[in-house]
C-alpha cells in the first residue's frame, strides 16, 4: 500500500498564514535577531503599524516608544520565558492610548530549538467598555428598586396638593393676587410628577415589543422634525450604511433613545453648529453571555460640534439625576442606557471641550 502524498510545502505555507491572519488577536513573530517576519492584519489595527513598516526590521526600532513591550521581547528571547501582562500595557495609536493584553512566548522547532518570539496582543478597549456598562446596568438595577417604592410614596401626596391647589383657586376672585400663587403651586406639582414618571420609567421593567425596525427610517423622521423644530443655523448630516437590514428591536422605545441623543445634540451646538448622524456595522463587538465576538453589531453615532464636556463631567454622565442642563431632570441619559441594555447592546460617550461629543449606540445586528 502507497503512502499519502504530502501536502506541498507551499500550499501548507499559505493555508497556515491564512490562519494566522484570520485570528482577531494580534500576531507578531520575531527571529533570533529580533526582525519582525510575520504580522497579522489584527497587529496592524491594534497597533497602527502596517506590516509593511515592520516586516524585515527590528522590533525594538519599529516599537521603539513602547518600552514595557520590548521589555517583554527582549526577556523573552534572552530567556526563554512566556510572559504575559494584562493590565499595565497601553499602546500609543493616533494620538489615542489602546489598552491590550500582550502575551510573549519563545518561538521552538520541533527538535525544541529556539528560533525567535511570538508576540500575541488582544485589545482590551472593547472588554473594558463592556465591563464599565455592566456595572452602570448594575448601579440602574439596585437603583430601581428603590424608586419604584419612592415614586409611589411620592405621588400619592402630589395629587392631594394638586387637588387642593385647584379648589384652592376656583375659590379666589378673578383679580386675586393670591391666584399667582396658586399657579405656581400646581406648575411645580406638575414639574415634580413629570420627574416620577420618569423615574418609574427607569425603574420599572416592561416587555420589548420585538419586530422589524428600519433604524434608518427611524432616524431620518427624527432628523426631519428636528430640522423644522431647531428653526436656527443648524446644519444637519446624515451618513447611513445602506447595507444595514432591518433589526429585531422595540420600534418606539429606539425612537425615544434615538430622538432624546439628537435634542441633546441640537441643544448642544446652540444657534449655530452641526449635528451628524452616522449608522455602520461594527464586528468588534459582541454581546453574548461569554463576551464573545460572535455576531456583528449596528453602531449608530450622534455628533455634535457643540462645546463637549469634560472628564468629571463623562463619569458621571449616565448617574440618575446628574445633568449639565439648566432645567434638566438627569433622567434622559440613564433612561437612554436602559433601552440600549434591554436591546442587549452598549451606549458609549467620547468628548473633549470645545471639540464636540459623539455618543455612540451599539445593538446587536439580528434580523
């Protein structure tokens, strides 16, 4: 009997480097000298190095500004160690930092000889977004169950002064001054209770009526009746994926996400400025229960070119009751998170003062 034919060399080289470049970390081989000889396109994005930039030159020369890293590569080339760390690299990319998680290991023949490193990194940025919304939908849920009990406490008396405020006004005369007063009673009343429902809307579960959206409908009605409302020199742009289906959601509740990030955007860049809304699909990200990245997801990015905010302002942005409004109840933006968590995606905020915000919305890309 004949023995199989052996897969020739070439075919095996490339069917190993498609592997390679088709893995989502990035992978970086090093040889004995320390010149880069294989960079996954992963190790491009993550670091913002083209392979043609590393390829054939030494690591320490094309990652010469990240010196943990090459501590990592020298070590383990001199020694022979694999080393991690996982919480103190951050790469330098644009002019924005990447936290990753980096990983060096020695890079051996079969005989075990020693040929040169292997360098694997995985971008953090994304699971630390994904860590910092669970614990915000954490902080909403141990929040809600105080104020569903609160909200009732509390409208109970509300109705009682309304009442008693109205009848207290039917009974004045006409011209009684007194009556000012009695219609500032009933306004703040009303103000307080529009405050609760709101609260009870953050806190109080209710069942998504789940169907076929088209996000870009939604978002194209909101624009049209924004750009009637703003009635000022406000410019408008819309930059939508035509590509994006149809999405499993609650049509109404995205519209009020959708429509309250745009209001906030128009109020943001005052009488004059640009708002923009961008829609694209984003593969980075993944909502499933073991935080893979299983499935693509629809980004949607409200813009605005109005004064941004600063850093204390950002920790705190999606807290109930925080707000940077002179008459805003700080509601909005954590009723806006609770949505988005129901839909199963991420809200994120990026700001720099006097260079605008965008907010981004993340869901889940099922049809």
């Amino acid at each position: 009997m004949s023995e199989p034919r052996s897969e020739p060399r070439d075919t095996a080289r490339i069917f190993y480097a498609n592997i390679i470049d088709s893995v989502g970390d990035g992978v970086l081989a090093l040889d004995a000298a320390g010149l880069v000889t294989l960079m996954n396109p992963a190790a491009e994005e993550i670091t913002g190095v083209s392979r043609r930039q590393a390829v054939g030159n030494p690591f320490a020369a094309v990652f010469r500004g990240e010196q943990l890293l090459t501590e990592m590569v020298e070590k383990t080339a001199t020694t022979g160690m694999t080393i991690s760390d996982h919480e103190n690299v951050v790469l330098k990319k644009a002019g924005h930092t990447t936290p990753v998680s980096a990983t060096t290991s020695p890079l051996l023949l079969e005989s075990g000889e020693r040929v040169g490193t292997i360098l694997v990194l995985r971008d953090l940025g994304n699971i630390r977004d994904l860590e910092r919304a669970v614990r915000q939908a954490d902080r909403l849920s141990a929040l809600g169950t105080l104020a569903v009990g609160l909200a009732h406490e509390i409208k109970n008396p509300l109705g009682g002064i309304k009442g008693a405020a109205q009848l207290l006004e039917q009974e004045l005369p006409e011209e009684s001054e007194l009556r000012d007063y009695t219609r500032v009673m009933i306004k703040e009343v009303r103000r307080v209770n529009r405050i609760v429902e709101e609260l009870l809307e953050l806190a109080s579960p209710r069942k998504l009526e789940l169907g076929r959206v088209n996000i870009h409908k939604i978002l194209g009605d909101i624009l049209v009746l924004q750009k009637r409302a703003a009635g000022r020199e406000i410019t408008f742009r819309q930059q939508f994926d035509p590509s994006i289906p149809p999405i499993l959601a609650d049509e109404a509740l995205l519209t009020q996400l959708f429509l309250n990030l745009i209001k906030n955007a128009v109020e943001a860049v005052g009488e004059l400025g640009t708002v923009q809304v961008a829609s694209r699909v984003v593969s980075d990200y993944s909502m499933s229960h073991n935080w893979e990245r299983r499935s693509r997801m629809v980004a949607v990015e409200v813009s605005d070119d109005g004064p941004g905010m600063v850093k204390e302002q950002l920790e705190h942005l999606f807290t109930p009751f925080f707000t940077t409004k002179a008459k805003g109840t700080g509601l909005g933006l954590a009723i806006c998170q609770k949505i988005v968590s129901e839909h199963r995606g991420m809200i994120k905020v990026d700001s720099d003062p006097g260079h605008g915000t965008t907010f981004t919305v993340m869901l889940p890309l099922i049809q």
